[in-house]
C-alpha cells in the first residue's frame, strides 16, 4: 500500500481567466482540469488525495469524485498557508510516509511524473524533491538558487529575484514530495512575505537551514506548465489532445488528419477504425474496431459498434449497433437506439426512438418517440408527428417487423403500424394499422391486403 497523501491546491480565484467558474473546472480536452491532476495521483497510487478549496468551493467539490477529501482554505494567503489547511487531515496519521503536493491548474502532469519524484525522495531520504524545468525565457517563474557543487540552495520568486537571479533559466515548477513529518513540523515556520502571503518555495530555504537534503528532477515545460488565462488553456488543450492522438495512433487507431481531429480524453476508440478530417468526438464516447468516422462528424457520449460509418453527420447520447452507416448529414439524437445491420440515410433525424436491425430509414425522414422494428423500409419524407400541441404530450409510435412506409408517410402519434403492413405514399396515418394491410390516403384508409413476400 502506498504511504504518499497527494495535496492538490484548487483555492485559487483565477482572475486573470475573467470567469464566473473556478479555474480548476474549466475544461481541457472535455474535462475539468483539475480531474487531470487527481487522476495523475491515482495513476501514482497514492494512499489518500486532498484537495485545497477556496473560490467557488462548491462547485468544485461538487465536481470531484467519490473518496476525494477536501478542505477549505478561508482566506487565500499563499500555497503554504494551503498546504497548512490540510494538516488537520493528515498530520498524526501514521501511516503517511511523504506528502505530494501539485496545483490543481496544472492539467499536464502525469503520474510517471509523481511516482519518479516520490522514487527519488525516498531514494534520496531528502526532506524535498521537488520538479524543476529549464525554461529558455524564465520571465514570470520562481528561480532554483544552487550552490557552485549545484546543491539546490532555495527558490527566489521573480518579485524578489536579483538581476543575476532573474538569468537563471532554471524554474521551480510547484510540484513536491516532501517528508510529511518534517513538513507538519516545519510548515508553520515559513515567514510571511512582503505580500503578506505564505509560500511553500520557502520550505526549500528551511530545508537546507535545517541541513536536510533537497533533490530535484527535471520535466519539460510540456508536462510541468499551467494555465492562468484563457491563453494558456488553449496550449494546454492543443498539448493535451495531441497526447490522445498520440496514443490513439499507437493503439491502431488511423486518424488521416490529426490537426484537424479533436478526441476527448475520456473516449475508447477500438483498433482499425478510421477517423477523417473535421471530426469532432467528444465526452465517454466508445467506438468499436474497424469503423469509419467523417470527414466532418460529431459523435457525443454515445456506444458506436464495431465496422460503423458516420458519415458528416451528428451522433449525440445514443447507441449505435454493428454494421450501420449512418450520413451524410444525419442527426442521431438522444436516445436514438440504432440496431444492427441499419441504414439511415441522408438527412435522417431519430430522436427518442429505436430504428430496429435491418431496418432502412432514408433522406429526408424524421422519426421521434417511436419503436420501429426490424426490416423496415422508411420511405423518404416519412414524419412521425409526435408532439400534440394542444396538451403539450409527446406520443409513441410503434411500428412492426417488416412493415413499408411510403414517401410522404405523416405517422400521427399515439399510433401503432402492425407488421408487414404498409402505406402509401402521402398517407396520413391517424388511426392503427393492422398486420399485412395496406392504406392510403388522408387520412389513411385500408385498401388491401399486403402481398406475401416473394
């Protein structure tokens, strides 16, 4: 079991972000970012994580899964004075070897991040490990002091730093895996700055005071850098999403266009499927193998089977089977359940409602709160009117296995068409339809029989 707590500082306003949501819950990539550095502290099995709230505390608990712990930093006074919240949690358990401490704005860090650093500082036995990145402009960082041997000697903000300070590229990145005894004992030592906040980089000057080792290791600025601005997310959202490409790619995923492709973070996609230019997939999304998606799709938190296309078309919360093309230009909408084998055509719309397997539904069609069944042909401009503007009640449409309707074909829910029945082009459809009849006209009347299939 791991003896690491994670503290992750999420109590800062943001203001340069000029919102009403908390930094930490903007999204990257279509998730909160402060979930990317929870995760991260999982993926580094770490024992417990602690999260620091301040603005909008709220909303970000509210955010945060389950077995997260969090507490509340009153007033914001700086990371140490942050860190300091969190003793009352940690501090006396017995169990906790080292505290990891990162910012919750931070979305690019990783946990083989956090288990190297966590390696090192019990490898080391020093009091501090802590990341630094070479940066070849340094402006706005914490500068790492050194002595002639390299002994890290203290952390000097760029408010406080000297002109020879301020040429060093060397930058605190503000991750840290300290030893948690000495850190509760030390902690309450930092002094307060010019600015009257408390900051944890004064911890390392302590450390060294205290004749304990500091160690540090080195990350690009791809994985140490945060976001303050809106700005900054962008980077951070091109960075991030090149990484799912990446290892989509590596997968057997083929994407022909990877600057022209966005997958979020948290979407399966299966091997051999093949993503075109302009498509967009977002939130749990789960693709099988051997599909073809685009160019030009938008698929949101929906199951895709395995050898679908979706062909410059819109998929949102639904489920789609094995083997169904879908597009150009449809639109699955939620709760559209498409079933195997299924063909739905050119300017499609289903909403609500199940296209059964086999089932061809072509252009210019709209079929909402209804159940069609298996082996149906849905003629062009078909339209089930579901709504009753008068009550204001959505009605069902259920229609059998087999059944044909003609172009044109107004289904006037609620209204049931039984199977291998069949109307004619222009019916409007007000009253059931039984097995095998054939209707037409407004309103639809039965006219025969249905010949036996061939």
């Amino acid at each position: 079991m791991s003896q690491t707590a994670a503290v992750i500082l999420a109590a800062g306003l943001g203001k340069r972000m000029r919102s009403d949501l908390p930094k930490v819950l903007h999204r990257v990539a279509g998730r909160p970012m402060l979930q990317y550095v929870v995760d991260a502290a999982r993926a580094a099995c770490v024992a417990r994580i602690v999260v620091v709230l301040g603005h909008g505390g709220e909303q970000v608990r509210a955010a945060l899964d389950a077995g997260i712990e969090t507490v509340v930093q009153p007033e914001q006074r700086g990371t140490a004075d942050a860190v300091l919240t969190a003793r009352s949690l940690l501090d006396g358990d017995s169990t906790c070897q080292d505290v990891l401490i990162a910012n919750g704005d931070c979305p690019l860090l990783t946990g083989a991040l956090f288990q190297t650093l966590i390696a090192e500082r019990r490898r080391s036995g020093a009091a501090i490990a802590m990341v630094v990145t070479p940066l070849p402009d340094p402006t706005g960082y914490g500068r790492v002091l050194r002595d002639d041997s390299g002994h890290v000697l203290g952390v000097v903000e760029e408010a406080a730093a000297n002109d020879a300070e301020r040429a060093i590229r060397e930058v605190n990145a503000g991750v840290y895996c300290i030893d948690a005894a000495w850190l509760w004992e030390r902690l309450p030592a930092v002094p307060r700055s010019a600015s009257g906040e408390y900051y944890l980089t004064d911890l390392v000057a302590l450390a060294v005071a205290d004749e304990r080792i500091v160690r540090t290791i080195e990350a690009p600025l791809e994985i140490t850098s945060g976001v303050n601005d809106r700005r900054q997310l962008a980077v951070a959202e091109r960075q991030l999403r090149d990484r799912i490409r990446q290892e989509l790619m590596l997968a057997g995923v083929t994407i022909l266009d990877p600057s022209t492709t966005y997958v979020d973070s948290m979407v399966t996609i299966g091997r051999d499927t093949t993503l075109y230019p302009g498509t967009i997939i977002e939130g749990s999304t789960v693709i099988g193998s051997g599909c073809v998606i685009g160019p030009y799709s938008r698929i949101v938190d929906s199951q895709i089977g395995a050898n679908v296309i979706v062909n410059a078309s819109v998929v949102e919360q639904a489920k789609v089977g094995d083997r169904v093309k879908i597009g150009p230009f449809s639109h699955l909408r939620p709760g559209a359940r498409i079933e195997a084998d299924a063909y739905i055509g050119n300017y499609a719309e289903v909403k609500n409602a199940r296209i059964g397997a086999a089932s061809q539904m072509h252009h210019f069609s709209y079929i909402g709160d209804a159940d069609i069944g298996c082996g149906v042909n849905v003629g062009a401009g078909t339209i089930t009117c579901n709504f009753d503007s008068e009550s204001g009640v959505k009605n069902r449409t259920t229609v059998g296995d087999g059944a044909s309707l003609g172009s044109d074909t107004m289904l006037v829910a609620p209204v049931n068409v039984g199977e291998r029945a069949m109307t004619g082009a222009g019916s409007v459809v007000n009253r059931d339809v039984k097995p095998e009849m054939v209707v037409v006209g407004v309103p639809a009347r039965p006219l025969r029989r249905r010949a036996p299939p061939s």
